[in-house]
C-alpha cells in the first residue's frame, strides 16, 4: 500500500518525443503557439516547418500532456489532420528553440485566406496604434495566404510580400515568439508594406456621390456602389452588362447586416466564420429592390479585408443615419475572370467604374467571394472560393495523383495527392480566351503549391468541351467521367461513401453515356460500376441551346407532347414565337430531348407566367422558388412508369387552371418534391439500398433540397446533400477525381490478380 502511494507521487518518466504535425499548420501560429506551450509545460527541444507540417521534437516530464494541449488550444486557423508520435532517447537540453524551414517535396499545405481578427480590427481603429487605419494589417491569425502565395514552404520569399522589406518595428515583431506576428509572412505597417492608390476618404466621397468604384481586395477586385442608391446599380448593371443577375451586399457587422436581413444563428455562424463568405438570407426592404429584383433571399457578407473596414467605417461618418452597405459583385466584365492585376484593370474596367483604387502587392492567383446558404440545417456551396481555398476533401484513403478538369460551365479543378482532394477556386464559364488562361493558371498554381505532379487525368465525357480539350492535352492516362456520375461520386467522396448507393443527379444539362441530353437521372452506384436506372421523363429541347434562355419553349414543347397543344394559346395569346413553334411542332418537328429538371423547372415557370425569357442561368427556377409560401402536392400530379418519372400531368393541371404566383409555385415544389421522394423509394426498395445521395444544381434550390431529404427521411432513407462542394458544377471535378480513382483502382487489382494468376 506504501509502495502504490509513493508511485502516485513520484513525478512523470522524463520523455523526448518526436510529433510530426500534418495539417493546415503553416502560416498559422503554429510555431509561435508550440513555442509558448513547450515554455510553459517547462519542455526542451525545437520545433520547425518541413515539407510535411510542422516537426516538434520535446523533452521533459510533461511532455504527453503536450500533446493533448496542442489538439486543444491550438491556433484559430490550423487543422491538425494527425500527428505522428516517436519515441527518442531523452538527449538533455534547456531550451526550446524555432528553427528554420526545411524544404523538400512537400506533402503539407498552405491555409487560406483569413478575415480580419478582432485584435487587428481593434489596432484598426486605436490611434495610439502603428496599425491604425492602415488598409493591410494582419497577423498569424488573418490575413492573405492563398491569394498571395507561389509556392511551399509558406515563407515570405515565396508570396507576393518578397518585395517588401521589414521596418525594424515589424522585424521585431515577426522575430518575437511571444508577438502574434511571429512569422507572420504579409506582416507591415505603412512605413514599410503595400499602400492604396487613393486615400480612404476619397474612395468614400466617391461612392456618397453616388459613383462606381473598383476596389482591390484579397483575391481581386469588387465593383463597389452604394447599396441603398438605385440609380448608381443601375448604372452599374448597365455598364457590367448585369441586367437583373442578383448582386451581394457588404456591411461593417453582423448587427448592420441584421438590419439588412433575417439573419438565423447559423447564418451569423457563417457569415462570422474565418472566410467571412457571402450568405443567402431573407431580405428586409432596408436596400435598393434592384440589388436582388425577384428574389427574397439577399447575399450579405461582413468585411473581410482591413480596407473594407476603414472605408466602411470611414462611410460611416460621412452618412451616420444607418450603418454604410455596398453592393460588392466581383469586377468580371463580359463573364470574363475576376481582374486582379492593376494594369488589367485600369484596362478593363475603365468603362464600368468611375473611380480605379489599386494597391501594389501583387495578387499571386485570384479568387472570387465564396458564396454559401444553409440548406437542410447545414453549410452548402453556390460558389468555393476565397476562404475555403485551399482546404482539402479527405477521401479517406491514398492512391494515385489525379487532376480533374471539371464542366465547361462554373469550371473548377480538383487535384488529389496521397487521401486529400484539392478543389480549386472557382474558375468560371470556359467560352473566352481570358478564362481559359485563368484555367490553365490554376492549374499550374495548384500543382506549385501542392507539389505534385498528376499521374492520371479526368474529365467529362462531352466530346466538345473546352476541359476535356485541355484534359486531352495533359498527355496524361485519361479517364472519362459522366457527368451526372460525377455528381453523385462527389456526393459519395464528400462522405466517404462506400458501397452501393443510389444517387439523384437533377441539373440543367449534361452529355449523355448514350449522346443524349440527361439532367433528371437516377443512378445506381457501387464503387467503380454505376448504371442508369432510371430518369424524368424527356421533353422537347425547342430551339436547342435557345430553350435555356426562353423558357416558353419548354413550357409550349411540354404542353404540345402532352396532348394539350389547345392551352398554349390560352396562357401566351398575341406570342409570335410561341405561334410559331406550335406551328412547327404540329408539322412534326422531332427536336431533341432532355431529361432535364431544370428545363422543368422553366416549362413550370412559363406556364405559371413567372418568366418567358431569362437574362442569367437559372432565372426562372430562382423566382419560382421564390415564390414559395408552403409547398403541397398534387394528387395524381405524377407517374412513374418502367423507371420514368413524369410530371406532364402536373403541367398540364397547372395550365388548366391558370395557376400563378404562390399557387403555382407551392404546387409545383411540392408535387416534385413528392414524386421523386417515391421514386427514389421504389428504387430502394427494388435494391435493397437506403442511402441516397443528391447531387446537381438543382439541389441548391433549398426548398426543393430540404423538402426532398425530409421526404426521404419520412420513408426511412438516408439523404446525403454536398455541404463541402457546390452541388453544381462547381463541384463537378471532386466527383471526376474520385470516381477515376476507383477505376484506377480497380484496373490496377485486375492486372494484379492477372499477373498472380499466371
């Protein structure tokens, strides 16, 4: 008993153990924090960034108790995926010590950008303070990373500060372990770092007067006006040729966006998160009805960049009323790329903005806003970018090295090194030579950065895309991905889904495994095997392409294949186009046909008279959606026959009884919703399968998507909807990568088990 009450005494065994920290833990404070706990736990030792992570080697009694410290208090920004422990020979030692980077073939990663932190925003506004007002103060805990860096390791001669040389008081700092700038690569002040091309309260006076003003930030520039002025957005929309396409609005907090919007606690979440991205939520009638004409929702986003900070603040005194909000839409004119560079835009956008602010640290890759709502009670993606670049997918298991190169439309890329998959930001449209070049710049930063060189390619199956184009060019192993699969395999990389599942792909359009024009599929997935089991049932494509634009031609070409050509006149009387389909079409006109939800969606909401011809993608389906009071369905509103799932029915109850606004919009919402819920059942129950996943961009239709995964919930399913990736096309290339990997996989244990045989 003595024995056991000494041993209890008796301090911890002296240890030395080595901890090889992967994750995102450069450029974060990682070593700075290891420093000052190794200090404090009284440790010996050292600890430096190589190319895996971060490499600690400590010694001393508490040095288990380490350990646990550093998963708990970690750094803000880091992301410890694991940590390797060895066990060494206790070597002796007073000291802990940071030691210089090791470089080598990198296998770690950089984090991304960062919002302004509250200290730095509190040195903002203290005039006592060398930061004060100063438009680039940061930290290791926000601040630039991505957008400013060229390669690994993350050290300041490799970003687009190497230019800048420290002043004594910011080489202090960044020398000081115990300083929050230690090692903090963008770190300056104004009597060393970047400055603006124009002062604040210029800028200020230029957007209370009512004028355009392009505005370098982060990962580009924005076009910026002032939010509550109607005729500076139309100026604006006129001149970045955006008739109605919805703009997002900045404001200094989330209070200021509160007045704005219904702002829910998961919003607030999101908004307030380290990527402070642009977030769907109800509008209040507190900015011009033009920023967002149709719809209910708004996209708000706090500022996340010092310069928006002291302008917003700076707005604030000139107009004290109410709290400053700016239209902020990106500076892309004609679909082309974000400007980043300062001569591109003094040369692109000398027609849009009145006013051109520069600054000179360079922009080492662009990135536009991320763009995210809540769908279903948790984050989901319209657009990946600035702040989630680049943070990676677990796939959950190593294999080969492979770049995806996405759809032609909303283009991303995704490489995968070792069990992580690294989706790009947001490239965009690939119909100019300007995104192309982005495209191919993307591709070329990802691989810097990340270290890799891809061993196999992916793309889509489209004969005529511009990706598969440059996929084919890569002179890589290629592997054709169809892109409804793709879809779902991103669903099932996102979850790490193994095993049979049976996926929803509801989207525009996509290239059929049989040539057709498929965007309403049901498929059945199983590791490397898939098969179409079923889809909507096909409409007419009037006009081809055209149909996307105008959506009277579905609802006509619906009507038409239904039998009930006699309502056409009825809903669109005087129409010339419309008379002259409907000639057409009773001449016998065999267009092609689609599949299609979402020129389901159009022909519901011509027929419901919410739109006949739409400026930007997908205009129609938003406004229906927005029209949405309570869902309900239509009994009878639907058929399945032989795996077809038909809504004509639906339609055509629509058109008879003249059915508008929130009557059409409930109606239809909730007859959909209904339809594919039995479905997807019937198909369950027929291969002994409950999960479901739902991919394509439908699915960012958060009535349709939430209403959806309840009803399958209600019949005993389990829904699965992205949350890590947009489910558009924006997400598209994850599904790519992941979905080669199990046929890479699968051919390699083929010719394995050839070669065991013989």
């Amino acid at each position: 008993m003595t024995g056991a009450i000494v041993s209890l005494l008796d301090p911890d065994p002296v240890r030395r153990l080595r901890l090889r920290v992967r994750g995102c833990v450069q450029g974060v404070g990682f070593r700075p924090f290891a420093y000052q706990l190794a200090h404090k736990m009284q440790l010996s030792g050292f600890v430096l960034n190589d190319n895996t992570g971060v490499l600690i080697e400590i010694e001393g009694a508490s040095a288990r108790r380490f350990v646990e410290a550093m998963y708990g208090d970690a750094p803000p920004l880091a992301r410890i995926d694991a940590v390797d422990i060895i066990e060494l020979p206790a070597a002796g030692g007073e000291r802990f010590e940071i030691l210089e980077s090791l470089s080598g073939q990198s296998a770690t990663r950089i984090g991304a950008d960062a919002a302004t932190c509250e200290e730095c925003q509190r040195e903002l506004t203290d005039p006592a303070s060398r930061f004060f007002a100063y438009p680039f103060v940061n930290c290791t805990h926000c601040g630039p990373r991505f957008t400013i860096t060229r390669a690994l390791p993350y050290d300041r001669a490799q970003t687009s500060m190497a230019p800048f040389e420290m002043c004594p008081a910011c080489s202090a700092d960044y020398r000081d372990p115990d300083n929050r700038r230690f090692h903090a690569e963008p770190v300056a002040c104004p009597a060393c770092g970047p400055a603006l091309s124009h002062p604040i309260d210029a800028i200020a006076t230029a957007l209370c007067r009512g004028e355009i003003v392009a505005l370098k930030g982060i990962g580009g520039f924005h076009l910026l006006c002032d939010a509550r002025n109607d005729a500076a957005i139309i100026r604006l929309r006129e001149r970045k040729g955006r008739d109605q396409k919805p703009f997002a609005v900045m404001v200094r907090t989330t209070a200021a966006a509160r007045m704005l919007a219904g702002v829910t606690a998961q919003q607030a979440d999101l908004l307030e998160s380290p990527a402070h991205p642009v977030v769907l939520c109800e509008a209040r009638d507190a900015v011009s009805r033009l920023v967002a004409p149709g719809l209910k929702r708004i996209g708000v986003m706090l500022a996340y960049a010092p310069v928006h900070h002291v302008l917003l603040d700076a707005l604030t005194e000139m107009i004290p009323e109410c709290p400053a909000a700016l239209v902020a839409t990106s500076a892309n004119p004609g679909g082309e790329p974000l400007c980043a560079d300062n001569e591109d835009a003094r040369r692109r956008l000398a027609g849009i903005a009145d006013l051109i602010v520069t600054h000179n640290r360079d922009i080492a890759v662009r990135a536009d806003d991320s763009v995210m709502q809540v769908i279903d009670g948790a984050p989901a993606f319209l657009r990946r970018a600035r702040g989630l670049v680049p943070e990676p997918v677990d796939l959950g298991e190593d294999g080969p090295s492979v770049i995806a190169l996405g759809a032609d439309l909303k283009n991303t890329i995704c490489i995968t090194r070792g069990r992580e998959a690294f989706l790009s930001q947001h490239v965009g449209g690939l119909d100019n030579a300007e995104t192309i070049r982005f495209l191919n710049e993307t591709i070329t930063h990802l691989c810097s950065i990340l270290d890799v060189r891809p061993d196999y390619a992916a793309c889509d199956l489209h004969p005529d895309f511009r990706s598969v184009r440059i996929a084919e060019g890569l002179g890589l192993p290629l592997v054709r991905v169809q892109h409804h699969l793709a879809h779902i395999a991103a669903v099932t990389a996102e979850y790490r889904i193994s095993g049979p599942v049976i996926g929803l792909a509801l989207d525009g359009h996509g290239y059929g495994a049989d040539g057709g024009i498929w965007g309403g599929e049901m498929l059945l997935v199983d590791g490397h095997t898939w098969r179409r089991s079923g889809s909507l049932k096909a409409l007419p494509l009037s006009g081809g392409d055209k149909a996307a634009s105008e959506p009277w031609r579905m609802g006509v070409a619906a009507l038409h294949m239904a039998g009930r050509a006699d309502l056409v006149d009825l809903l669109w009387p005087g129409h010339q186009g419309v008379a002259r389909l409907t000639a057409m079409l009773d001449r016998g006109m065999q267009p092609p046909r689609t599949s299609s939800l979402g020129r389901l969606f159009d022909a519901a909401a011509a027929i419901a008279g919410v739109r006949l011809e739409q400026s930007y993608e997908g205009q129609a389906a938003m406004e229906f959606e927005a029209l949405v009071e309570a869902p309900k369905g239509l009994s009878g509103g639907f058929r399945i026959d032989g795996g077809m799932l038909d809504f004509r029915a639906l339609l055509v109850h629509m058109a008879e009884n003249r059915l508008a606004g929130s009557a059409a919009a409930d109606l239809f919402h909730g007859t959909l919703i209904a339809g594919l819920a039995a479905w997807a059942a019937a198909q369950a129950e027929a291969n002994g399968i409950n999960r479901i996943a739902l991919g394509g961009g439908c699915m960012m239709n958060r009535v349709l998507a939430e209403g959806l995964a309840n009803a399958l919930r209600a019949r005993g399913l389990k829904p699965f909807l992205p949350s890590r990736v947009p489910a558009n096309d924006g997400g598209i290339a994850l599904g790519q990568a992941a979905f080669a990997r199990q046929i890479i996989r699968y051919n390699a244990a083929e010719v394995k088990e050839s070669l065991i045989c013989v």
